[in-house]
C-alpha cells in the first residue's frame, strides 16, 4: 500500500512540474521579443551579462534592466 502511495504521490508532482513547465513556456512565450530573447540566452542558455550584451549589441546595463523587466512580468504572468 505504501508504494502505490508513494507512486500516486510521484505521478502527481510530475504533472504538477509538468504543469507549471508549460505554464512557464507559455509565459515566456508572451514576452515582448527584446525581453524573451534576453531572458532565454541568460536564464536558459546560461550565457552571463556580458556575452548576452555582445550577441544582441547592447550594453550590460540594458541586459541586467531586460532580464529584471522578464522575470517581473513572468511572475506577475504567473500569478
């Protein structure tokens, strides 16, 4: 009985993460272009500041001000 608990348990937070992945992407998704495309080579990619300010010719201040923009407005999304 334990283990079919436990793997009720288990299947639920999969589709729960499953849920809240989706829900994240479609977020993502509705972000203006300038913001997704900031937010993804930073936050998703894993490039810092620096190098995600050369790839879109913008200054390291406009990157850090972008992502800050796209996770407050995820959050507000995702509320």
């Amino acid at each position: 009985r334990g283990v079919v608990q436990a793997e009720s348990r288990s299947g639920r937070t999969r589709a729960q993460e499953d849920s809240r992945r989706t829900a994240l992407w479609h977020a993502i998704d509705r972000l203006p272009g300038k913001l997704r495309i900031t937010l993804v080579l930073a936050s998703i990619e894993g490039y810092d500041v620096r190098a995600v300010g050369a790839l879109l010719g913008i200054p390291e201040g406009t990157v850090k001000s972008r992502l800050s923009l796209a996770r407050q407005r995820l959050r507000e999304m995702l509320r």
